[in-house]
C-alpha cells in the first residue's frame, strides 16, 4: 500500500485517509526497527572497538 494524494479541496473517504494513516504509521514503524537495528550494531561496533583498544593497550605495555 502507498500513501494517496489527496487534491486540494477534494473530498477524500475516511477509507483513504484510514488507509493513508495506517501506511504512514507502517512506514514510521519500519524506520524505527531499522534505527533500533542500526543503534545495536553501532553500540556493538563501539564495544568492539573499546575491547580492541584494551588488547592494543596491554601489548604495548608489554613492550
């Protein structure tokens, strides 16, 4: 389903409005679990990094 124009000064259905509303709201829903996906692997990237450092960090201590 996609969101449909309403022209101005039209009449528009409460069908299609209910339905635009209901893609909106999927659309929304969508971007969020693609956002939360994202944060995830950015936290995880950054724990990867941190735990790399510590190892880098104890090799030059032992040098």
């Amino acid at each position: 389903m996609a969101i449909e124009e309403i022209e101005y000064g039209s009449l528009a259905s409460s069908t299609l409005i209910n339905n635009n509303f209901k893609d909106l709201q999927a659309q929304i829903t969508a971007l969020s679990l693609r956002i939360s996906a994202n944060i995830e692997n950015i936290q995880q990237n950054t724990n990867d990094i941190a735990s790399l450092s510590r190892r880098v960090t104890k090799l030059e201590e032992k040098s």
